[in-house]
C-alpha cells in the first residue's frame, strides 16, 4: 500500500482530514515524488493561514530530496519559512506551481538559482504578478535552457466588483501583463551574464494580452523547437500569431505538433489560424473551441497536415448549455467531407453535429445530421468520436418526461444501424 503513495493530493485542511497522513513515522512518505495541495477560490483569511500551515507541515515531513513536483493553491501565500524548508531539504524538485511568495527570496540561501537547479517544468499562476514573485521565477527561468512545460497564467481575479469590471481595473490588468513578460524573460542584471533563448516544448498562456507579449516572448523562448502551443482566451492573440507564422516562415522549418486555441471568434483571429497553419507542416493534433469557423478556414490550411494529422477537436466551448444552444456555423458534413478527401488519417475526432431535435428521427427531417454520420463512417482509421452535443428535446425543460425517453432510444437506434 506505502507504494500507492507516489502522488498525494491534499486538502488546504489535510491536517483535522487526514491526521494519520502528518505523523512522523508514516511509512507513505518515503514513496511520495508529487505532492499536489487543492483549494478553493472562495477561502478566507483564516483558512489560508490554515492551508499554508498544512503545506509546511507536510513538507518537514517529506525525505529530503525526494520530491519531484510540487504544487500550491495559487492563493495561499508562502512565506520565508517554507523557502527554506524547501531551499535546504527539496534540491532535487523538476516541477513547480507555487502561490505568491511572500517571503524575502532576495536572500542569499532563498534565491532559487541557489537550490532550484533541475527544474524542467514550471506554472505560473494568477497570484504571481508583482515585481518579487517575478523575480524569483526570472532567476529560475535564467538558469535553464529546456522546460518541458511553461504555464503562464495572468488574470487578476476580482472579487469584489459587481458589474461591469472599470477602465482601471482594465489597464491594471494591461500593465500586469506588460510586467510579466518583461520580467520573466529580462536579461540578467549582474555584469557579463549572457542571456540565451530557452528550449520550451510545451507553452500554454492564459489570459495574456498577447498584442503586448509578443515581441518580449520571440526573445526569450526558441519556437521553432516548441512542440505543443495552449491559447486559452488571450485578447489581441492574433497579434501574436501572425509572427508566429512569419517566424516558421523565416527559420524554415518548425517542430508544432499539436495546437489548442479557445479565444474570441473575431475575423482577425480566424485569419491569423489560417495563416499560421500555413507557415508549417507536421501538425498532429489540432482543438478549436468556443466556436466553430466555417470548414472553408481549414480547407487550404490544413492540407500540408493531411500525413501528420490524427486528432481533431472541433467544439464551441466547456460550457454544455452554451453549447447546446450555439447555432451551428458551418456544416460537419463539409469538415467530415475534408477529412475523408484529403485522406486525413483521422484516429480520434470530437465534432459538434447539426442540431436536431430527437422527436424529429422518425419523419425525415434530420438529413444534415444523417449525412454527418454517414461521413463519419467513411473515416477508416477513426479509433475514437466524441460527439459534443446532444439531441434536444421538442421542449426544454421536459426531458424526463416519458416522451423525451422514448425519442432518445429511438435516436439511439438509428445512430447505430
């Protein structure tokens, strides 16, 4: 059973939940490698206190340079003395995702280039964006020249605002995400230090202001060896991926293989896609969502893909109920048709169908959603399909009645003969 223990997830009140777990002769710690502590967003004051207690106390019982990952709410903040307990007894950490630090991490024994020398994969998230906490990522991020992964994560979130959010609030927010950047990928400031682009292969950013990022990031990180790119509901991303794609462009070739872009459905940003699915070849693995552009976007940008590609995701966003009620733009049996055409290799697909209500199957009036499936079969090597919506019934909020059961089954039966 100890040997079960390679990952433990914690509470931010681990302590009254599991008091076992925080005795000192627990025979689990010593098989510990990943050490995750969960939160939610709506704690107080007091139950933060409690929460960055837990964490210290968890880690004065961790072997010493056992860890390999460790993880902290982003809004439980860690003082000095969690510095030095991970400073002097965890040296041998490759992944981190801290809350803001507290703690004076300009010391001597606390600055990270000092002790966090293996780090190959790092998350930055939303409490992190004032000068200091900048500072002690900035070191770590000016020591090493491979990530496998950069999570950049920048929102300030704003509890207390009811209604619409203040020009203020919006331009603290422009110059927090200025800041980040310039920042994090500054050059050194002690005499005769060299500063060099890192090797990251998988980047995900998350509410940025990418207009202002852009030219900050090309300086820092080397693209053309990045494999995975996250964009997750950046404003002016558009702005970034045009010299994304004169950057491929230019160097010639590119290492992409898999792409996830959720942002808003603008012309500029669809364009931009285009263009940057244009400048290379190889990609495997491409997720669009929030919403759904026509098939004409793909049919010429995605063909340099058609040997390399196997996973498409095509969706209009997490929310189900958005979802359900989004008008489809563009029809699946044209993206269905592409695939088959250019002889995708196709293995998993998740698409969102034309919508149709389920009482509808038995009179002939469904043949957009008919044809869809009839494409789908044509797909020879598809392993798997996730369909991302669901018939509707006749009338929301009836659909447990007995009708709208008889009318699933019936959909049920249709789509597998």
């Amino acid at each position: 059973m100890p040997r079960l223990y390679r990952t433990v997830k914690l509470e931010y009140n681990a302590v009254a939940k599991n008091p076992a777990f925080f005795q000192q002769d627990h025979p689990g710690h010593e098989y510990i490698k990943n050490l995750d502590f969960l939160v939610l967003n709506s704690l107080g004051k007091r139950e933060r206190t409690h929460a960055a207690a837990a964490i210290k106390h968890a880690l004065q019982l961790m072997p010493t340079t056992k860890l390999k990952r460790l993880t902290t709410p982003y809004i439980v903040p860690l003082d000095d003395d969690f510095l030095r307990t991970i400073s002097s007894q965890q040296r041998n950490l490759q992944e981190l995702s801290l809350g803001p630090i507290v703690g004076d991490a300009t010391a001597a024994e606390l600055r990270p280039s000092n002790w966090l020398t293996k780090i190959n994969g790092l998350e930055l998230t939303t409490y992190i964006c004032n000068e200091e906490n900048l500072e002690f990522y900035s070191q770590i991020i000016r020591q090493v020249t491979r990530l496998d992964y950069l999570y950049i994560r920048t929102t300030i979130i704003i509890d207390e605002i009811d209604g619409p959010v203040p020009e203020w609030v919006i331009r603290k927010i422009e110059e927090t995400n200025d800041l980040v950047f310039r920042k994090l990928f500054s050059q050194s400031s002690e005499p005769g230090a060299a500063y060099t682009q890192i090797e990251v292969h998988n980047l995900l950013v998350q509410d940025v202001l990418l207009g202002q990022a852009d030219s900050i990031l090309f300086q820092g990180i080397r693209f053309e060896l990045l494999r995975y790119l996250t964009i997750y509901y950046c404003r002016r991303a558009d702005l970034f991926l045009r010299p994304l794609a004169e950057y491929f462009r230019k160097v010639g070739h590119a290492s992409l293989r898999g792409l996830r872009l959720s942002n808003e459905d603008t012309l500029s940003w669809i364009t931009a896609i285009v263009d940057l699915l244009k400048s290379f070849s190889g990609l495997e693995f491409l997720l669009i969502r929030e919403h759904c552009p026509d098939p004409d976007f793909n049919l010429n940008s995605l063909r340099t893909h058609a040997s390399s590609f196997q996973h498409l995701y095509i969706g209009r966003g997490k929310d189900d109920e958005r979802r359900r009620k989004a008008q489809w733009r563009g029809s699946s049996e044209d993206w269905l048709r592409l695939l088959y055409l250019h002889k995708f290799k196709i293995r998993q697909l998740a698409i969102a169908l034309p919508m149709i209500e389920v009482s509808r199957m038995n009179v002939g009036r469904c043949s957009p959603f008919l044809k869809s499936l009839d494409m789908l079969c044509k797909l020879p090597e598809l392993e798997y399909l996730r369909i991302l919506n669901w018939p509707i019934p006749a009338r929301m909020g009836d659909e447990l009645n007995d009708r709208y059961r008889a009318d699933l089954k019936n959909f049920a039966a249709v789509v597998v003969r």
